[in-house]
C-alpha cells in the first residue's frame, strides 16, 4: 500500500527517504503531515530544545503549602499558588 518517498529537509535541503514502514507508523498515528526534516536535522533540533530546557532561569519561591523554599522555571503570578515538587505531587495525586 506505501512506497518509500523521496523528501527534500526543509532545514539542509537534503533528500531523505520517508520509508514506506515509517508511512505506515505515521497513519497509525494519525499523522496528517509527512516529516519536513531529514534526521539529522530532527536530532539536531531536540538536542536544541533539550539544552533549553536544562538552561532555563530558575526563580526562587516560597511554597504555598508547605512553606520550603524551592525553584520553579517559570515567575510565578502573586494571584496563583506555587507549590514544591512534593507538594505539587501530592495535589496532583488527590486531583487537586
């Protein structure tokens, strides 16, 4: 039912096979969309997205719950609560 394809990377220009195997993973997914990026350039761009994950600027904020002191990566907003890891989990848990 699928051939492979040759696709041209968005990010290099350079051709790359979308197999027929990975057509099929794709419409088992639901994907509507053929990939864009050869894998080297979809590596590349989640190293990327990665390194900005670990980079981000940590606040430092006073747990609503318990009082510990704590990092969150985002600037909290003074009209909702922040939490600690822990604290944060056991809310989860308990469905809020």
């Amino acid at each position: 039912m699928y051939e492979d394809k040759t696709l041209a990377c968005v990010e290099c220009g350079k051709e790359f096979v979308f197999s027929a195997s990975e057509q099929e993973f794709y419409a088992e997914k639901g994907f509507q969309n053929e990939p864009k990026r050869c894998s080297d350039c979809r590596q590349s761009r989640k190293h990327d997205r990665r390194q900005q994950r670990t980079h981000r600027e940590m606040h430092t904020v006073v747990c609503d719950e318990c009082g510990a002191e704590c990092q969150v990566p985002f600037l909290p907003k003074e009209d909702k609560p922040v939490y600690c890891d822990e604290c944060f989990a056991k809310k989860r848990e308990s469905g809020y």
